[in-house]
C-alpha cells in the first residue's frame, strides 16, 4: 500500500476510512482526540465534528511461505484485536513487533494499560487473543509466524501474549535488527530464501522467548553467523575511517572485545580481516577502470603509510601489482581466479577472505 495522506480535498473522515480498511486485514484502529489525547472507543463511536490527528500513514507487506512481513507508519492511534476481529478470521499466528521511536501502553482488555512498550522493544502478540496498543505513533515492522512452527520450541507457548522482550538484553537487541533486516530484505528474496529462513528466525525468537539451554544452543550457531555477517557489512561501510579497530566495531555492535576476538579467531585475526577487505576493495576499484584516485592516493586511503607497502601487501595477496591490475581491467579477475603461478604459496587472503567464505559456509551447513 503506497502512503496515506490527508489533503485538502479528501475529508479526515474518508482518510480515516481508508487506513482502517487497509489495516483490517491485521487489527482495528481508532484515532486519538488530539485535543484530549484520550483513544476513541472505536472508529463508529467518534463524533463527526471532533478534531482527528490527520492522518499520515504507511504500510507495506510482504508475504512468503511461512512468515509475514510488515512495516507500519502513522500517527498517534490505538490498535486492537477484540473479538470480532478474531472470529472473523485471520491467521493463527503471533506477531513480533518491533518498536521503533515510540512508547505504547498495552494491555489484554480494551482500554485498560497492563504495560508500557518503549522504543528498541520487541511486542509479541498472540493473534488469537483479545489486545489493543495505545500508541503514542506506529513506527513498526512486524514479523508474523505461524502458531505451529513456535509450538515445538515453546511448551508454554500460551504465556508469550503481550510478553515484551526489553530492549536491554543484547539477544532483544540482535532480534530486533534480524526483525528490521529481514523486512528490508524481502523485496530481494526467492521462495527458497524465505524457506531457508523461517526455522533459523523462529529459533531465534524462541531463544530470546524462552532463554533455556536448550533453545540458547539452537540459537548461538544462528546468531554467530549473523554477527560475522554484521562485522563484514561493517568493516566494509568504514574501509576509509583510520578509526576501524576492535574498540570501534565492538561498541558499534554492542560486542564485548573478547566475544569479537572469538566470533573472528576462524579469520586468522580481525585485524589481518580488515586489510583483507580493504584489499578487495582496492582490488574492484582498479580493475573496474576508476582512473581518478592515483595509487597513491588509494594507499593512503586506506591507512597505509607508504605506496611501496601498499604495493607489498597487494601484490602478496593478488599475485600482481596495483599497476598491473588497472591495466588488466575486467580481465584481472580472470587472471587472479585461474593463474596463481605468481601468487605466494600461503597467500593472505587464504587465512582471511577464503576462511570468512569456509566459516559461513560450514555453519550455514550444520
């Protein structure tokens, strides 16, 4: 659904219709008094003449195989599930939602707050159960799963409703981006990937449900993964900074030093890993035929203090000279891929960017 606004020509009233109708197909919404900040009882009951917030809203959904997906945006207003919405159907599921740059009171009975949800909290919402949300704005993406593939991981699956995973504890934290990535995400992905996906994302949220030993074990090969992948996709958004060091991408990700030393000790050294990025990047940027940044100015980019040991490194790593690969152009890849007469025996990518590639793969495996 593309984004809701109310203009002139369009009543508040019919606005308001509109984004309830495409809401319907999760819960129902009423508008908030914006003179008394008190939650209309249900959109029917609202005077016609009181002063509605405008609305301002955003939806969008992706639906696979397993999973929902969805990001919600709009102003102040109360969501619910009562029963009307649940005897007129709709999936046997659970949302996660995770809060964004807001607070909601929540609670099982309609208009009576039990708790309060703040931004980086994650709700879960059993969708077979009465519930409304206070909330001061939507800014959320939901992940729906469906009640059986929860069932295996949580014998007392029944006590999840409205339980509120608290942004201070570091699986919440993790969660809540897997939650926010795998909407972003969606767009680009297969039914392959979507099926790949579902078990590792229900482990996950059954391990910060439920952190028993058993369900943490299921879920500390997933979440290793996943920061190896955070600490590339780091690294290589700050290739540039003089600053990229352990002290930075462990405050970056929340991470202890010594749990960033163990999550990167299969890659020979995360700071032999850093290098082996920035040589990667050297290494497209030349052959792709980018003649503005001199080799000089490449090295110094990228931290080293001289030409000559850029030059060094490169070459130990590619099996050619930075002058060479610019020449090569496209055809360097063909080059460093099939002739490896000139590499050395041990080269530095082996213990740094092919170990990264080994290590996800053999978890991705298990």
């Amino acid at each position: 659904m593309d984004t809701l606004r109310s203009q002139e020509e369009i009543s508040s009233h019919h606005a308001f219709d509109c984004w309830h109708e495409a809401m319907s197909a999760f819960c129902g919404v009423a508008p908030t008094d914006t003179q008394t900040a008190n939650p209309i009882q249900t959109p029917e009951s609202a005077s016609p003449n009181y002063n509605r917030q405008p609305i301002n809203g955003y939806m969008n959904s992706y639906r696979f195989d397993g999973f929902v997906t969805l990001d919600v945006r709009s102003g102040p207003q109360l969501i619910y599930r009562s029963f009307e919405e649940i005897l007129s159907g709709g999936e046997d599921a659970f949302a996660f939602m995770a809060v964004d740059q807001t607070t909601w009171g929540v609670g099982s009975k309609f208009g009576t707050v039990e708790s309060s949800v703040s931004s980086g909290d994650i709700l879960a919402v059993d969708f077979s159960k009465p519930s409304f949300a206070n909330c001061s704005r939507l800014n959320t993406q939901v992940l729906f799963l469906p009640r059986a593939i929860l069932n295996e991981g949580l014998p007392d699956i029944e006590s999840v409703h409205l339980n509120i995973l608290h942004r201070q504890h570091p699986l919440t934290r993790f969660v809540f981006r897997h939650i926010k990535s795998l909407h972003e995400e969606a767009a680009h992905m297969t039914i392959q990937d979507s099926e790949a996906l579902l078990e590792p994302t229900a482990a996950l949220l059954i391990a910060a449900l439920e952190a028993t030993p058993d369900n943490l074990a299921r879920a500390e090969t997933i979440i290793d993964r996943n920061y190896l992948l955070e600490i590339r996709r780091l690294i290589d958004h700050n290739l540039f900074d003089p600053q990229l060091n352990a002290t930075f991408i462990a405050n970056q990700l929340g991470l202890s030093r010594s749990k960033l030393y163990r999550l990167t000790e299969p890659l020979g050294s995360l700071k032999h890993f850093i290098n082996q990025r920035r040589m990667r990047y050297a290494f497209r940027l030349l052959a792709s035929g980018h003649l503005r940044t001199s080799i000089l100015q490449l090295s110094e980019q990228l931290g080293f203090g001289s030409e000559s040991s850029f030059r060094r490194n490169f070459k130990s790593i590619f099996g050619m000279t930075p002058k060479e690969v610019r020449s090569l152009g496209r055809h360097a890849y063909q080059y460093y891929y099939t002739d490896k007469s000139n590499v050395s025996p041990t080269p530095a990518l082996a213990s740094g960017e092919m170990l990264h590639h080994q290590w996800m793969t053999d978890m991705f495996s298990r």
